[in-house]
C-alpha cells in the first residue's frame, strides 16, 4: 500500500508533467510548422532565431523535466508496477536521442538545420505522446490496485 500512498502523493506532480508534456507538445508542432512554412516559401530567414528558442528551452526547461521525471516518475512506476518498467528503456532511450538532437542542433550549420528541426521537433512529439500514454498506462495500474482487496 506504500506505493499507492506515494502515487496519490505525487498525483500533483503527474499533472504537472503532462501540463509540461502539452507545452512540449504545442512547441513540437510550432517547430514542425515553422520549418514547414518556411520550406513552402523558401526561404530560411529566421532558422538561426528558431533554433536558439529551441536550445534555450530544452536547456531552461526540458532538461529539468527530464532529470525530474528520471528521479522521481520512474523510481516509482518501478517500485509499485512492475510490468511499467518494460517501458521505461523506450522512454530512457528516447531522452538520451533528444539531448543528443539538440545538441547536433547547437553545432549545425543552415544546411543541415531545417532538417534537424524537423527531427527535433518529430522526436520531441513522439516521446511526448509516448510519455502520455505510459502516464495513462500507470494511471489505469494503479486504479486497479486500488480495487484489488488486500491480501491476507
């Protein structure tokens, strides 16, 4: 029961997260979008200025949310559900993909920088969406064990 104590704890703090996971999301698809409209266009004014948001918030938030979710989201999908962590790997991998997206982004040069922030933004879109879903995965196991009488 330690577990479900810590999850309803943390309830808060999964909210918080998919509050962050829907900023990341709306950001994905400016980046997709942009990169999208100016290749319509062509025309790559501005690509340097995107990048720099893109950095900036991967370095002022998103790596906070990913160290946050590595220390306190997954420790605990790991204690109290244990087929969840056939999940965590994916979602490891994917977090070591996106610093090292950003930071081929840091160095690219505007040929290769249209390209990459298609990438960035793909891969930040589908790790959120699958960070949703193992959210809502743990969600569902835990409503579960809440009905589960105690054994005895």
């Amino acid at each position: 029961m330690s577990f479900l104590k810590d999850v309803d704890r943390q309830h808060e703090e999964l909210v918080g997260f998919s509050q962050e996971h829907q900023a990341a999301l709306a950001i994905a698809r400016q980046i997709k979008e942009g990169c999208q409209v100016e290749m319509e266009e062509k025309s790559s004014i501005g690509t340097d200025g995107k990048r720099d948001r893109v950095v900036e918030y991967f370095d002022t938030v998103w790596e906070k949310h990913q160290k946050a979710e590595e220390k306190r989201i997954f420790p605990l999908a790991e204690k109290g559900v244990s087929s969840a962590t056939n999940l965590l790997p994916g979602l490891r991998k994917q977090h070591g993909q996106l610093k090292i997206l950003i930071e081929q982004l840091r160095q690219a040069k505007s040929v290769q920088l249209e390209n990459l922030l298609l990438r960035v933004g793909q891969a930040l879109e589908d790790h959120v969406r699958r960070h949703e879903r193992f959210f809502n995965y743990l969600k569902g196991q835990v409503q579960n064990l809440k009905k589960t009488p105690p054994e005895k």
